[in-house]
C-alpha cells in the first residue's frame, strides 16, 4: 500500500460521514487546523562519541527504536489529539508510540509517506568522532546541500514527497476536518516549507523539541 490500506480506511470513513442527500445541502466548512507533531524522546543513547561510519549503524538503530520510559505527552497535545478528525502517524516505532500515548485508545492511521528524512553520514575520515548530535547536523548538512544521499532517498525526492504529504494534509483539512500528524522533527520542517507554498498560514511553531508542535490553517 505504500503503507496506506489503514489510512484509506479512516478516509473513506470520514468522507461518508460528510455524505448529504441533495435537499441537505450545508454550507462550505471552513478548513480545519493541521498539526505537526515531533515524536517523543527516542529511548536509544546519544551519550557516545561516533566516527561517521557508527553513526550510520547508529542511526539504523534509531530508526528501528521507539520511545525512552517515563515520558508524559503535554497537555495540549492531548487535546488537539482529542479535537482531530483525522490522526496519521509514520511508519516509525518511536512516532506509532507517541500516537499512542497522546489518542487515548483512539484508532490512528500509519503511512510511510512521514518518515523522517535519510540521514546518511558524511564521508568524513574515521579519526573524526562526536556526539550523534553533532554528527546528525554535518550529516543533514551534507544531505541538503552536497547531495550525499549513500544511495538513499535525494533532498529532491524528499522534498517531492513533502510536497504530496502536503496535499494530502490540504485535502483533508479542506473539509471541515483537523488533522493531527505524529512524525518526525526535519521531516515535518520539509512539510510545513510545503503547506506555506500552497497558502497555508502558520499558527504555531514550537520548534524542533521532542513533542513540539507546528500549526496551520488556510486562511
């Protein structure tokens, strides 16, 4: 499905909900609020120093981990969880479980089209270590200006993607419905350059934190 089957069945539900009779018409509803979320805090240390190749065995591990224990979503994000129409999260352990935390035993939708962006590492000499931290920033840097994909997905490809995962996000809020998406911190960046390109006017912008969120809403 690329990863959709779950979501297109929370679609096709919430458009036959929206289904009139003809002598029922209703007005036009005023697009709904769409919600960027970053997952939670991932359980896998970043108390290492790392030469690039064990940064990308360590962000293979990332990508398959989910959440640290202990955590509590914010408030707020609850409530925006509660007050969306439609839940979507990547594909991703650590987004699924932050889903989890914050919809209350609500369905949710997974697909693939959120996943973070590659970050593949920079073809740096193996004498040179830091922190994961610090080698994610050289190797995004690497990734969106010098184009050192390893063969992954291109910053061309992910911004195409952004841009789909945009339109989808529009569709959706277009109909009267609030949409919440539970993803990742760069990713959801590419998407939110993308719904400012079709109009859409930031509300929120709580920056790159774990559990931050960013808001829009057509005008």
């Amino acid at each position: 499905m690329r990863g959709r089957n779950g979501f297109q069945a929370h679609r096709l539900l919430f458009n036959m909900a929206d289904v009139t009779t003809a002598d029922q018409a209703t007005p036009p509803a005023r697009p709904g609020v769409i919600t960027l979320a970053r997952h939670g805090e991932p359980a896998l240390s970043r108390q290492v120093r790392l030469n690039a190749p064990e940064y990308g065995e360590w962000w293979a591990r990332y990508e398959l981990g989910g959440l640290k224990d202990g955590q509590s979503p914010p408030a707020q994000l609850i409530e925006i969880a509660r007050e969306a129409g439609v839940i979507i999260a990547s594909t991703r352990r650590r987004s699924v479980e932050t889903a989890q935390a914050v919809v209350a035993g609500r369905a949710f939708a997974t697909d693939p089209t959120f996943i973070e962006a590659p970050l593949p590492p920079p073809p740096w000499p193996l004498w040179l270590r830091m922190s994961p931290k610090r080698l994610g920033f050289f190797a995004r840097f690497w990734w969106w200006f010098f184009n050192n994909h390893g063969g992954q997905e291109t910053r061309a490809e992910a911004e195409v993607r952004a841009g789909k995962a945009a339109d989808l996000l529009v569709e959706l809020a277009d109909g009267g419905q609030d949409v919440l998406v539970v993803a990742h911190g760069f990713f959801n960046w590419m998407i939110a350059a993308a719904l400012k390109q079709r109009g859409l006017t930031k509300l929120v912008d709580e920056g790159h934190a774990y559990w931050s969120i960013k808001r829009f809403r057509r005008a």
